[in-house]
C-alpha cells in the first residue's frame, strides 16, 4: 500500500488551519503542548495559505473575528517569522472535487486538499477536518 504524500516526507511540513495561527499569535492557552512542540521544532517547515488570509480578512470584515493588528500585517508577521505561503492553485481546487462531503466549510475544504496535493500535514483542532484522514494531524 502506498503512503499518501504527506506521509512521505523525510523532514516534517505543517500547514496550519487558521484557528492554529491564530491561537500561535496570540500565545493561547488553546495550544497543547503537542501544537507547541511542532511550532516551536526549527527541523519543521511552517506554511500558511492564502485560504488563511482570506478567512481571516473575510470574518474581520463581517465582525466575526477581532484582530488587532491589518490582516496586512498579520500576514506580513508570518513571514517575517519563518512562515512560508502557500498560494492556491488550479490543482488544488480540483482536489476539492473529490474529497468527501464530510464538512461544509469552504476554506477548511481547500485546506484539505492543499495538504494533499503539497504533501503537507494539516494541524487543526476541528474534528470535522480531522475526519479526512491521514494527511490531517490529530491534535
């Protein structure tokens, strides 16, 4: 049996979901230690993805989420602190075609299939991205 792409990697490649990002800014008691570990472990690649940016950017406009600092520079302080950006592509919009109905969301769904497709694994604390499987840590 083959291993899915995420499982192949020989140096660990994390992509986070917004809440994880989020909760790493801010330092919340929301990360267990496990989370921290990952953050905090210099031999991991930490990617963030336009879909983040575009959540955060979308919910701060509808008042859904207080942030404050201009999405601009949230997404600025992710880079400047070793964050790499993952930008969305056809590929990865196709693979959302596939993946099971499991959950509704929009931006979790393309999340999903871009920790697929790049070989990434997804750390998220919603059991209902949690449910696809392996490319997606269980924390």
């Amino acid at each position: 049996m083959k291993l899915p792409l995420c499982l192949q990697v020989q140096m660990m490649k994390y992509l986070l979901d917004t809440h994880i990002l989020l909760w790493a800014a801010s330092d919340s008691p929301k990360l267990n230690l496990a989370i921290r570990q990952i953050l905090e472990n210099k031999n991991n690649e930490l990617y963030f993805s336009v879909v983040n940016i575009w959540e955060i950017a979308i919910k701060k406009s509808i008042g859904k989420l207080h942030l404050p600092i201009p999405t601009s520079a949230f997404r600025r302080l992710l880079l400047e602190n070793g964050y790499r950006e993952l930008a969305i592509t056809g590929t990865h919009a196709m693979a959302t075609e596939t993946l099971p109905f499991i959950h509704n969301d929009p931006f979790d769904r393309m999340l999903i299939a871009q920790a697929q497709q790049e070989g990434l694994l997804l750390l998220s604390a919603d059991s209902k991205v949690q449910a696809y499987g392996d490319c997606v840590a269980k924390i």
